[in-house]
C-alpha cells in the first residue's frame, strides 16, 4: 500500500470532499441533509473572505481523508478552531488516516495561536468517541446545542 500523505487543501480537491461529506452524511443517518454543492464550497473557502479551510489525507492521487475547521472565537479565551468534521472513506479506517489528519488539525491550531480546539460528535458514534479519548480529550456534559435554520 502506498503511502498517505497529509496536506492543505486545494479548490481541485472539492468534488472529492463533497464525496466525502455524503460519504459521512449517510453513515450518520443523515444523507437528505446534505444541500451544500462544489460551487458554495469554492466560494466559501476559496472567495474573497474564505470562511473555512481543510487538509486532505491523499493516497495515489485520491482523497481518502478530511480535516475542515473554521475559527471561533471565545470572549474567555481568544481565538478557538473549530473541527467541523474528520471524515476518512470506510474502506480506509483502521489506517491511523484519522489520527495524522487529528494530529496535523491539532499543530495548525498551535502555529495558529488557537487556545483550544473544539468539535461535536454523535452521543452513539462510540468509534469515535474512542478516537477522541485516545488524544485525552474531555466531552462537556453542561452544554446544549442551539440551532436556528434558516430557508
């Protein structure tokens, strides 16, 4: 197997990183969700006032990997990425593809001059709860979550 490599995301790679965002929408019971497109994603991360950015986990020339984060800030401790999703394809888990893609988020966050790191995850999803564990992470029982959609 061919080695896997750890890189910032390029506006080439967003077919693939739909792909995958799908790939995750529907392992989380999720796939009617999914209304973004290639051509948001390119002024999103890629227009005048980029809102995100991602590293890709790439072997032979195909993503099998994401890391995309944005930034928060918290009135108490400055400036905070935020890790939206870490998604590897399924045929690839088990590969320690997560864990490079968790551990190259977690220096950009540094290098940054991020305070902390932040993300969500499933109550159910105990794969990776484990995962996050495994970095020492700590999961906050006193926050809810609040959303507003809007049409």
């Amino acid at each position: 197997m061919s080695k896997i490599e750890i890189r910032k995301g390029q506006i080439g790679d967003l077919p693939q990183v739909l792909e995958l965002v799908k790939e995750l929408a529907e392992y989380e019971r999720a796939a009617h969700e999914v209304e973004n497109t290639v051509e948001q994603m390119e002024i999103d991360g890629f227009g005048a006032n980029p809102i995100f950015g991602f590293f890709v986990a790439e072997q032979e020339n195909k993503i099998v990997g994401i890391s995309l984060y944005y930034y928060r800030y918290s009135t108490w401790k400055g400036k905070v990425l935020y890790l939206e999703d870490i998604i590897v394809t399924e045929k690839m888990r088990g590969q320690n593809i997560g864990y490079q893609l968790f551990e190259r988020t977690i220096q950009h966050a540094k290098d940054e001059g991020c305070k902390r790191m932040t993300w969500q995850v499933l109550e159910w999803n105990e794969p990776a709860l484990n995962f996050y564990r495994k970095f020492g992470a700590q999961f906050d029982p006193e926050w809810v979550n609040g959303i507003l959609t809007f049409s």
